[in-house]
C-alpha cells in the first residue's frame, strides 16, 4: 500500500488524503521534524487554481471549483511569518502546499465573493489549512498542530475579503511570486494579528486558561499527594518511637524487677552472714560463761 500523509478529522471542514510524494517528503524532512509540533503559525501562501469546466459551478475564465479532484496552482503571493522553521522555508512551503492544494483542492464553492471549501490536511508534524472562492483564488496558511484549524480558517475568513478586494483582478493574470513584494504589508498585518490564537479566538482563550487550571490542579494534588506522603512517613515515625518507647518501659520494669530481686537476695545474703558471724562469736562465750557459772556453784559447794 502507498504511504499516506496522516490525517485528522476537524469537524464540519472536509478533509483528505495524499500520497506522499517526494515534495512533501522534501518538505517534511528540511523543516517540520522538530519546529512543527507547536502551536505556532508559520507561513501565509496565495494561490490562482486553475483547472476544467464544471457543470454545477464556474467561475470565470472557465474556472470551475465545486467539485475539481485536481487544478493547476500558481503561488502568487507568500508570506514567511516564522523562518525559524528553515533557512529557506519559502520555497519548500509553496511546493509542499502547491502539491496539496494541487491534488485536492478546495469543492463545494458556489457562492462569489466568499471564501469556502475549507479543507485541513495535516502530517505528524504540522497542518494546512486553505479554501478558495469561486473564481480560483485560494489562501493557505501552515501552521503547527496545536494550532486551532478553527482559528486558522477565521483568519483565511477575515483576510479574504480585504486581499480580494486589493488583488483580485491582479490575481486572475498575474504571474508566479510576482504579487508577494505587494501582498507583505496586508498578510503580515493578518499574521501578526492571529500569531496567537488564543488573543483572537476565545475557545483558544478558554482552553488556554484550561490548561492553565489544569498545570495548577495538577501542581497543587502533587504537593497535597507529596504532603500526605510525609504525613504518612510521620505518622510511621511516631508508630516506631511509640514501638520503642513501649519496648523501653517493658524492658526498664524487667529491669527494675530484676534489679529489686537482686537487693532482696543480696539482703538476705548480708543478714545471713551477719547472723552467722554473730552465732560464731556469741556461742562459745554463753557457753564459756556458763561454764564459768557452774564451776563457780560448784566450788561454792565444797566449800560449804
């Protein structure tokens, strides 16, 4: 199976899938692979499609776009308004987008004067979004995947009518690169204007301040998840000191008990020996003196 280029459903815009071919991988290669998956807005390219006759809707000049499955671009007009991407994303811009817009390019424009047909094709690493009107003038923009396709296709909206009004006529004969000096000052005024999102979209602003609920709450139930943690671990604490204390009283009473033990019996050694000593001494002097005293009788006796 052919590769394809990866694509994202933005509903209601109608969206597409393309061969990757060498131009995209041109593209891919030299300037999304570390810069695109942001939310930034990078490029702003102005095309004239030009394809076959179509029954359901044509513009003029033959220009038909309600349901082309391929037209011939012409860059007309680009604008770089982030080169760090590149140190010439221009030209690889406007091949990667030509060849896009150029295999599936915007259907469904009947109305004149007004943009449509948005489609939103993105890779892995960044998105375009373009539309077109009825007579073949299509505005692209290439932004990062974070970038809200709703926010982008406001700005293709909201420039549309201003550069149609300007270049239009311009537009229809106008030959390759040959209106981008002319086109700078109205699609960097645009690109400046919607560089952040979340400034001229309010979803973008509501998500913003999302997100930024979301980093704190996240913040704070780690700090609370970190707290508990040192709670528990001094509570653990204050178990083992409980534990050890408990073992020191039951060990100090066994000690104390043993040591009153040791005093009795020490006592009653002493008062033994002392009685001993005593019964030594005290022994043969009563006796001696009771001798002495039936001696005595006895000579008192006789002599009586």
């Amino acid at each position: 199976a052919a590769n394809t280029t990866k694509i994202e459903q933005r509903s209601p815009f109608v969206l597409s899938t393309l061969p990757d071919t060498p131009c995209l991988k041109y593209y891919y290669h030299n300037n999304t692979t570390t810069t695109m998956s942001d939310n930034k807005l990078r490029c702003t390219l102005i095309f004239r499609l030009e394809g076959g006759t179509n029954d359901s809707s044509t513009g003029t000049d033959g220009i038909a776009l309600s349901n082309l499955s391929s037209s011939t671009t012409t860059l007309l007009a680009s604008y770089d308004h982030d080169t760090s991407a590149s140190s010439n994303p221009n030209k690889s811009y406007a091949d990667a987008v030509s060849m896009v817009v150029g295999n599936d390019p915007p259907n469904g424009v009947g109305e004149e004067g007004v943009i449509g047909g948005f489609k939103v094709v993105g890779s892995d690493m960044h998105q375009i979004v373009y539309g077109a009107d009825s007579d073949g003038l299509c505005i692209a923009v290439i932004t990062g995947l974070k970038y809200p396709s709703r926010t982008a296709i406001q700005m293709l909206t909201d420039l549309y009518t201003p550069y149609s009004e300007q270049f239009s006529l311009q537009a229809k004969s106008a030959t390759t690169n040959s209106l981008t000096k002319k086109s700078k000052s109205i699609l960097s005024s645009y690109c400046k204007k919607y560089d952040d999102a979340s400034k001229v979209d309010k979803a973008s602003a509501l998500n913003t301040k999302v997100e930024e609920v979301k980093v704190q709450m996240q913040d704070n139930i780690a700090a609370m998840l970190k707290n508990t943690e040192q709670a528990e671990s001094l509570a653990e604490r204050s178990n083992q000191l409980n534990e050890q204390a408990n073992v020191f009283q039951k060990k100090s009473k066994d000690l104390r008990k043993q040591m009153r033990c040791k005093n009795i019996k020490m006592t009653i050694i002493l008062v033994t020996l002392v009685v001993g000593v005593l019964v030594i001494i005290l022994v043969p002097l009563i006796v001696r003196a009771k001798n002495a005293a039936s001696g005595n009788r006895m000579l008192r006796g006789m002599m009586d």
